[in-house]
C-alpha cells in the first residue's frame, strides 16, 4: 500500500457525539432534542455537504425548536471547539509521511469547521483533501470515493482508508480498498502499523 486516506472527526480529532452533547452548558431544552433527535437530523448532514450555511443552520434549528438562534449556534461553536487534535494520529501522520507514503483525507465536514482546522500543522502533511462541503457529496456515499480515487489518480488495492464509522469503512471496502475501522485511537494507530508491516516499537 502506498496511499493512506484519513478521515478527520474520530480519527485526526477529537469527535464523541455523546461527550459533546453532555459537556454542553446551554439550555436544557436544546440538549433534550439533541439527544432525542441526534444532531439536527438532516440539517447536519446538509450542513456537512455544504449546502446549508451556519446561519441558516441556526435559523432552521431555532424555528424547529423553538429555542432561541443564539443558543443553537452556541452548540454549533461548542461542537467546533471540541474538534481538539489526536496527539497519537498526528505522530502517526508524520511517520507516515517520513516512510514516503502518499497521505490525504476525506472528511465529512462544514466549511466553517474546516476552516476552523486548515491551519493546524498535521494538514501540511496531506499530499490532497477531499471536504464534504466543498465537493457538495457525503460519505458513505460513493460518488465521494470516487472522486479522490480520481482526482490523485489512486488504485483501490494500492490505498488504505481509515474512518471511525462502520458505514464509511463498507462503502470503501465495497470499491476494493483496503481498510482500517478506527473505532479505538490506540488500537488503531497499532492496526493501522501492523497493516502497513511497520513495527510497533513502542506500548500504545
């Protein structure tokens, strides 16, 4: 393998649905729909395709709710803000890079999430991007594995992609690439070595 594909919430940083919804501050009321609506239904996954701004993601929030703008962006910035760096995958990341490997992410993520992260240093050590909200197309979605297939001109088998979600670990399989499902930072970064016949030298 020769190319790996990281996706960013789970895997690059920090993302735990139940955590942010818990360490929230705000009205009662607004996490009592979080949790019983997940977060904002298709609204979000919208807003992750770049087809609803943050504001109007408040609005329609506020309207549905009833619960004031203010306080639904308030949760929109808290979920932002929470998007703090994996230490162990950015290691990772450049050790990745040091080997020679082609390294580049798939995200599905808002463009005021993204440009919130862009800056950060780990980016620097991505040979191509692929955001949700730029390219207008989701994960699982197959049109999105195709387009980075495409575009940085990757074979399948030559490739391996690691995602925290189920859904998004079938839709690769299904296009013959190779896989790691994230679901654990520590086990993954080791499964992610051992995949790629890297030693594991240290403890994780």
């Amino acid at each position: 393998m020769k190319n790996i594909i990281f996706d960013l919430g789970g895997v690059v940083v920090e993302w735990n649905g139940e955590r942010v919804i818990n360490s929230f501050e705000g009205d009662p009321t607004l996490i009592m729909y979080i949790k019983s609506n997940g977060f904002f239904k298709d609204y979000w996954t919208a807003f992750d395709k770049g087809m609803l701004e943050r504001e109007e993601l408040v609005n329609k929030v506020a309207l549905l709710t009833g619960i004031p703008a203010e306080e639904c962006d308030a949760f929109v910035e808290h979920v932002k803000l929470s998007l703090k760096p994996i230490p162990e995958t950015e290691a990772l990341i450049k050790e990745l890079s040091a080997k020679g490997y082609k390294l580049y992410c798939l995200s599905n993520m808002s463009l005021d999430f993204y440009d919130y992260l862009k800056t950060r240093e780990v980016f620097k050590y991505f040979d191509g991007q692929v955001i949700s909200a730029i390219e207008h197309m989701v994960k699982p979605d197959r049109e999105i594995y195709d387009l980075i297939l495409q575009r940085y001109q990757l074979k399948p088998k030559e490739s391996l992609f690691i995602d925290d979600l189920e859904a998004n670990i079938k839709a690769a399989q299904a296009l013959g690439i190779n896989t790691v499902h994230f679901s654990d930072k520590q086990k993954g970064n080791k499964e992610v070595k051992e995949r790629l016949g890297i030693k594991v030298s240290f403890q994780l």
